[in-house]
C-alpha cells in the first residue's frame, strides 16, 4: 500500500505547485518549509478538498484524482482537529462507520480498539470532548482517523498547540501508533525537531515546489541544497 502523487500541477496568480513523490507503506513523511511554500495546500489536493490542473493522485493502487474527498478512504488530522463538540468520545471515532452503516457491535469495537491504540481507557468514550486536555482531545482525533482504516493519513501540524512536554510525549506515542497501522503518512510540520524526530523521509518545500526529499537523518545533517540547508539552519 503507497500513496502516489504524480507531476501533480496548481496554479494561482502568483505561482503554479509542481509536486511529485511517492509514500511508502509504513512510512511518514515529513512535509516543512517555511508559512506560505504550500505544505497544506498539498495536503488538500492529496485529500480532494481542492482539485488539481493536472497530474494524478493514487492511493493504495486506486487512482483517486478525481473522486470527492468521501471517496478517497484518506484519513485527515487537522491543526484544529475539527472534532464534534456535540459528540461524545465514541460518538466522534465510529461517526465514519455509522455513515457507512455499520453494526453498533462493529462500532463498539472499533472505538475500543482505537482508544486503546491511541493509549486512552475505553472509558473515555462516554467523555464529553470539552471535559478532555488538549493532549486527550489529540488522541481522539487521532483515533477517529484511524477508525475509518484509510489507505493513507494526512497530519496537519497536529501538535503546534501543545506545550513542549506535552508535544515531546505525543512524538514518542505517534511513533508507537505509526508501528501498528503501517499506512503511508504524510506529517505537515514547521517545527524542525519534530519533522527529524517523525519522518522517515523529509520533503522540503518552497514556493509549491519540493526542492529536496530525502532520508530525516541525510536531510539534516547533510542537505544537498541550499533552501534545505537555510531551513534546518533556521534561516528565513
């Protein structure tokens, strides 16, 4: 299972995304560049929630260029998380399957197993999501997206808002969770740390171009280009 994205091209008044590269199964990679280089706009594309001018998008073997987002089986987590504050815990991780009309036995499960991946007691499916922490409501969001067993997960600097303690302890977790699902990740960071803590590759971006990917280690240490280089330097 890898997700593909092929010549993909956007163009907007000022600029055209040229992007081009591949996610292997059980990898994460590591998407940074400096606000504005068009790191979120990628994800977008990848999820459908834009369209591209060109190119393809292919996940799991399937080419889901031109499907609507619903159809993609490609899972989200946004820097808002977007969770349904009306909703309880469990309520928020199976609202995927109760869409897909699955058994309440099926969802019970699926919640359970989830909450226990994302290190929460089953108990916290009753919560309601204003009662929980900012690291508990990461886990949900989390959970909620694996709940729906997509061909590919999409982060969006999920963890900007924690404090640094906090933050350090979801790293270590989100590596455990990455062991156990296995499904090609792409993680939206501006936080350089977290990028070579988390990817297995890094992609750096600037201006809606990937000028650099390569192995965390290598494109740390070792970058071949100057914009990689500027930006693990802390440059502007």
């Amino acid at each position: 299972m890898s997700l593909e994205v092929h010549d993909i091209t956007k163009t907007y008044p000022h600029t055209t995304m040229r992007l081009d590269f591949s996610v292997e199964e059980g990898e994460t990679l590591a998407l940074v560049g400096h606000s504005g280089c068009g790191k979120t706009t990628t994800l977008n594309l990848v999820a459908g929630l834009l369209y591209a001018d060109s190119g393809s998008i292919v996940s799991g073997g399937r080419d889901v260029t031109n499907l609507p987002p619903w159809k993609r089986n490609i899972a989200v987590v946004f820097q808002d998380l977007a969770l349904f504050p009306t909703m309880n815990v469990g309520k928020n991780i199976d609202y995927s399957l109760r869409i897909k009309g699955a058994s309440k036995d099926t969802r019970r499960r699926v919640v359970e197993e989830t909450l226990r991946i994302v290190h929460l007691s089953v108990s916290f499916a009753g919560r309601k999501i204003h009662t929980l922490s900012g690291g508990e409501r990461q886990r949900v969001a989390i959970a909620r997206a694996l709940a729906a067993s997509p061909q590919a997960l999409l982060m969006d600097e999920p963890f900007s808002s924690l404090d640094p303690r906090l933050r350090r302890e979801l790293w270590k977790e989100f590596l455990e969770i990455r062991g156990v699902s296995r499904i090609p990740c792409i993680f939206v960071t501006h936080d350089r740390e977290e990028a070579s803590i988390l990817g297995d590759r890094i992609a750096v971006m600037v201006q809606g171009r990937i000028v650099e990917i390569g192995d965390a280690h290598t494109i740390v240490t070792k970058p071949r280009t100057s914009e990689a280089e500027a930006f693990f330097k802390g440059e502007p």
